[in-house]
C-alpha cells in the first residue's frame, strides 16, 4: 500500500517541519507544520503542484523520487508564491530544465521578482484555463486575495481533487497518514482555526468569493499546502471556513486583560465568574502579557463574546492588549459581542482608547465599566450589570 498515492496517479510529496519555532516569524508551531505539494501523473504529462520552503528541497526531491523515480517532470503549477511553497522553484527548475512554470499574471510577476527566472521557463495561464495531462485534465480556478494578489487552485476533473492553496490550510506536521481517514484529526481543529485567524482572517470576503466559485465543482478531495488532504471530512472543514470567513462564531466569551499589579486581573476573574453563574460554560481568558498573541486571536475570532480591558500606561492602553487591539482591528473583526474595562490611578485614558477601537471597527460597545484605584463593592456591582449585558446580548444574537 502506497499511504501517499491519493488517487491513482496522484501523489502526495510533501514534507514535514518539526523545527521550525514560529511560522512566519510570529505564529508558535508546537506541533510543527507541513509544507504540502503534489505530483500529478498522466500518460502524457507529469505536473508538480507547489513547491517547498527552500531549507526543505532535499526532502522535497527525496518525496518526488520515492513516488515517480527519474520520471520527468513537464509542468511546475504554482498556486501560492509565499516562500513557503515557492521556496523550491528555482531547484525544481535545474533539476527538471524543460518543465514549464504554470502560473496567473500576478503569479508570474512575482516569480520574477523573488527568483529572476527567464521568460522561456513560463506558461501563462487565465481563469478557467485547462491543460490535459493524458487523463488527468487540470483546470484553473482564479482566487485572488486568499491571501495573496496571485493565488489561485487547480482542479483535477477527472478525480474530483482540489489543490486549494493555502485555503484549508491548518498548522500542524503530518503523523504518518495524508489523506484525514488515516489519521485522528480532531486536534487539527483547533490549529485550523488559529491558522485561519491568524493568517487569513482579514480576508473573509475574498474567501467567500472562493467558496462562491468552487461550489459547483465536484470536490472529493482537498490538498490544501498545509495539513491533512481533506476527504470524509470535507463538509466539516468548509462549514468552518464559511463560518469564519462571514465572522460567525462559536457560544462562548474571550477575555483578553492586561494587568500590572493585579487590580485588573481581578476584574476580569470576577466577569467570568459572574458570565459562568449565568449560564455561559466557554470562557477562554487570556492574560495578554502572557498569553501569545496567536491564541488570543483564535479565541477572539472563534467566540461570539469579546471582553477586553486594560489600565491606564502612560496615558495608554496597556502595550500588549493595544497589540492585540490593532491585530483585531487589522482583521476587519465584526459581528462580536464587546464589552471592555478599565482602570486607572490618577488619569484615566485606557477605556476611552478601547471605545475607540471598537468605534472604528463599527462595532457597538455593549457594556462597560471604569475603576479607580482597587475594586470596591461599587465595581462588582459595575460588574453584575455588564455580565447580564453581555449575556443578554449573546442571547439575542
């Protein structure tokens, strides 16, 4: 039994980074992540989908090997240029001199940028495009914007399988299976949703675009560039793109705080006791000094509530929860029930700033509180009242 064959003459060549510490320099991988790319084989042509990042090439060559031997290899179709699946061109190239580089306007164009290569290694491609392999039809699927300008899929209509790019993409390595019914993938659930939150969440119409285009195909697998191949669980992976892509969440609140002596850490444990007595049982609380920015994202987009508050720095919101305020603001976020608080000593400036963050993302404030100094009994009474606000408002929501 060959566990990389996904269908017949299509071959998984992948490889895994177990060592990698943050993707993309920010986003931790405690269980690695995989750089996916393909082989398909027709009796005619041999096309390669995507590359590898470049520390990776030899595993990559090693994988094509194992799979189709010193066959040739005629086209190299690049869905996504990011460095992680193009890092291996200009080597695929060399070892491969008369295969052809497949790629849109926009991917052209930045393949020349990043690796210089000649007008004579390039077969352009538009929208709808298709090229016969000898049984193996490959159609192009144009998606620009999820998430770069150049991304696009590659359909194989003979076999039902989607090479979709970085959409369906999830961190974490591959253990031994490909395809998700060799494999428990239930723990991918919960990295896809950081992976989509913290890479692709400022992008959700273009997603839903994608998901427009590609809903009349007939789909039976799915080879995203990171993760399992998606086929018994489809349904579920779309449901999840879809949901996050038109910002609908989850039942449950994230409170995100930042605290320097403990006064507004204790605000937020007394929210989410008060939140837990009337009745709401997910609550992810994260101190943003702590917590890494990653999962506070995650959380913040997969949860209908959102509560954030800081004290007063310097006549600032406190350095990590303003981070997490600009990330979120980056991400578009909508269709949240907010709430915040504050504190402060002497000079109050936090609160108003959080306000004014929600302001711009056009998102009502749903309740609030301020306090000075320490909490007194008038601060858990402030406190009771945004909890029965908060609640009420995930209720009608």
């Amino acid at each position: 039994m060959n566990i990389r064959e996904i269908t017949k003459d299509v071959y998984y060549v992948g490889v895994n980074d177990r060592t990698l510490d943050r993707f993309e320099g920010l986003w931790p991988l405690p269980y690695g992540v995989s750089y996916n790319s393909y082989i398909v084989k027709g009796s005619n042509k041999t096309a390669l989908i995507d590359t590898v990042e470049i520390g990776s090439i030899r595993d990559l060559f090693h994988s094509i090997m194992s799979q189709i031997g010193g066959d040739k290899i005629d086209y190299l179709v690049i869905n996504h240029m990011e460095p992680d699946h193009s890092g291996g061109i200009n080597a695929v190239l060399a070892a491969y001199p008369d295969a052809k580089l497949i790629g849109n306007k926009q991917t052209i164009a930045m393949v020349k940028g990043y690796y210089h290569i000649s007008d004579d290694r390039f077969l352009e491609i538009t929208d709808g495009d298709t090229i016969d392999l000898g049984g193996k039809t490959l159609r192009f699927v144009l998606t620009p914007m999820v998430h770069w300008p150049e991304t696009m899929m590659t359909y194989i209509e003979e076999d039902g399988i989607i090479f979709s790019g970085d959409a369906f993409g999830t961190f974490g390595a591959l253990n031994g299976g490909i395809v998700d019914d060799e494999m428990d993938t239930g723990w991918y659930k919960d990295e896809m949703y950081r992976y989509y939150s913290n890479i692709v969440g400022k992008y959700g119409r273009f997603v839903q675009k994608a998901l427009a285009k590609t809903s009349n195909l007939d789909i039976k697998y799915i080879c995203s560039t990171h993760g399992p191949v998606w086929h018994s669980k489809i349904g579920e992976v779309v449901e999840i793109y879809d949901k996050l892509s038109k910002y609908e969440s989850e039942p449950g609140v994230t409170i995100i705080y930042g605290s320097m002596y403990g006064n507004t850490a204790e605000v937020a444990e007394e929210i989410a006791r008060q939140l837990a007595a009337r009745g709401v049982r997910n609550i992810k609380i994260h101190n943003a000094a702590k917590s890494n920015l990653s999962y506070m994202i995650s959380d913040a987009f997969r949860y209908e509530g959102l509560i954030v508050g800081s004290p007063t720095y310097s006549m600032h919101i406190f350095p990590p929860v303003e981070q997490f305020m600009i990330a979120m603001e980056t991400r578009e976020f909508k269709n949240k029930v907010l709430a915040t608080f504050g504190s402060f000593s002497w000079a109050s400036a936090a609160h108003k700033q959080l306000k004014d963050y929600a302001l711009k993302s056009k998102i009502d404030v749903v309740a609030s509180l301020e306090m000075k100094h320490s909490a007194g009994s008038d601060t858990f009474t402030q406190v009771a009242h945004l909890a029965d606000k908060v609640v009420e408002a995930l209720k009608l929501k």
